[in-house]
C-alpha cells in the first residue's frame, strides 16, 4: 500500500472541519505524539496517521500491532465542547459507530460493536480504540482518540494467545480500501455522529449493531475470573447490562471487564 501524503490527504479532506493534519512515515505511537500537539494548541479534529507505527498501544496496557502498509492507525484530537463534557465515556463507542456507518454506508459492510466499541466482521476484530485524557491541573485539555483499523490481508497480527479473534476487512469481505477513501469516510461519520452523543439517537444506533445481544457471551473481569453471561443492551449511561444463569441483572462500566465468545 501506499503510504500517505500530507498535501494529498488535506486535498482529500477539504470538504471536512478538520485541524492540523500529520502524515509520518514511521512513528512510535501517534497518541504519543496526539498529547505533544494537544500542549502545543492544535486545535479540534486534528489528525495524525502513519505508514508505520511501532509502539501502539490497546485498552487495558495491551499492544495494538500495526503492520506496515495494511494497517491504518489514527489519531484525533478532540477539544470537547461544553456540552460534551458530561459524555466524555461516549466518544470511545462514538468512535466505534463512526467506524461502523463508514464501512456501511460508503462500502455495504455490515459490522457489529463488541462493547464497548471494539468492531467486528463475522465476529473477528479488525479495529481497536484507545481514549485517552489529557488534563491541565483539574482542567481536561483535550481527548486523545486513537483509531487503529485493520484494512488489508496481513494485517491482522498471527498471535498464538491472541485475546480475541482478529481479521482485516480485505480478508473478510474482499474488498481493499484506499487508505485516503477510508479516512475520509470514517472522519465525516465522527462528525455527523458527533452532535448525538449522549440522545436516544445515539444509544439505539449503538444497541442496534451490538454484538451478542440476547446471546450467550463469555464475561472476564480484569482478575481473569469468567462466567457465561446473557448480553441484554446498554443502560443510558453506557454500561452494559447483562443477566447471570440466576437472572440477575448487572451492569458493568468499561474497563471492568471483557467479553469473548461463549464457545471460548
């Protein structure tokens, strides 16, 4: 694949409110450099990608493996507005809606959202999403919203003990994606999603492609003590709910637990 120009993709990207824009041939991990440019005042939808990214990084201190040319890894700055500010939870599964409309509604792919916002095709994972905060004092200064997707063959990474099935959207569906098409898609969809954080909009779009929903799900909490639970939907503040084999319902905040498939 080829790797991106700087001066291609702000041509590409000229219809969209977008910040600075930041190509690299190799980089360490452009949330690393996300939280540079958040300090030195870029402002809003400010993104960075990369050829190559040797040190990304997932949920929960796991690696995000980005292999050259195949996968495409991101990074947005998000300065939330005020009204944003009681929905930061939100821009991790918003992050994962955009991801999905785009592969919908500009390439008829349908995906679903393994909560909270990891995306899947034929239940194999072909994207992570990292949120990060960057705050001055008691201040938040901006949202750092890293993006990895896996667009074609090779991509995703040949890991024995790999947490949870992964794939590419080549391999899954046949179709190969230019890297300036895909970021355009997936930016104007962050942006049209934007305005719904937080509206019943929002969380049926969210409900509405959620994995596992009225199935059987295999649930490990952040000790690695599992139990099958039922998957029943998202609670108004983004938590999942579940029913034991008792049927009592819980709920669980992200970062609390994983799910996996039952058959694991």
């Amino acid at each position: 694949m080829e790797k991106l120009i700087k001066e291609e993709l702000q041509k590409a990207l000229s219809d969209l409110a977008v910040g600075e824009i930041y190509c690299f041939d190799s980089i360490g991990s452009t949330n690393d450099f996300g939280f540079e440019r958040s300090s030195a005042g870029d402002p809003d939808m400010t993104i960075i990608t990369a050829f190559e990214q040797t040190k990304g990084r997932g949920r929960m201190q796991r690696t995000w493996v980005t292999k050259p040319g195949t996968s495409l890894p991101m990074t947005v700055i998000i300065r939330p507005a005020s009204a944003e500010m009681a929905f930061l939870n939100l821009f991790s599964p918003l992050t994962g809606l955009a991801l999905r409309e785009a592969l919908r509604k500009d390439y008829g792919i349908e995906s679903l959202i393994k909560w909270p916002n990891d995306v899947l095709l034929n239940r194999k994972k072909i994207s992570g999403i990292l949120c990060e905060t960057q705050w001055e004092g008691e201040r938040l200064n901006a949202l750092i919203l890293g993006v990895g997707i896996n667009l074609l063959h090779g991509s995703a990474p040949n890991i024995p003990d790999i947490t949870y099935p992964a794939s590419s959207v080549e391999d899954e569906t046949a179709i190969a994606i230019p890297r300036t098409d895909w970021i355009h898609s997936f930016l104007s969809q962050l942006i049209h999603l934007r305005p719904l954080l937080g509206k019943p909009e929002f969380f049926r779009l969210w409900e509405e492609c959620l994995a596992y929903k009225g199935e059987d799900a295999l649930l490990v909490r952040q000790d690695g003590t599992r139990e099958l639970c039922r998957v029943q939907g998202i609670a108004p503040d983004g938590s999942l709910l579940t029913t034991d084999k008792t049927g009592r319902t819980r709920s669980w905040l992200a970062g609390e637990i994983s799910l996996r498939p039952a058959e694991n």
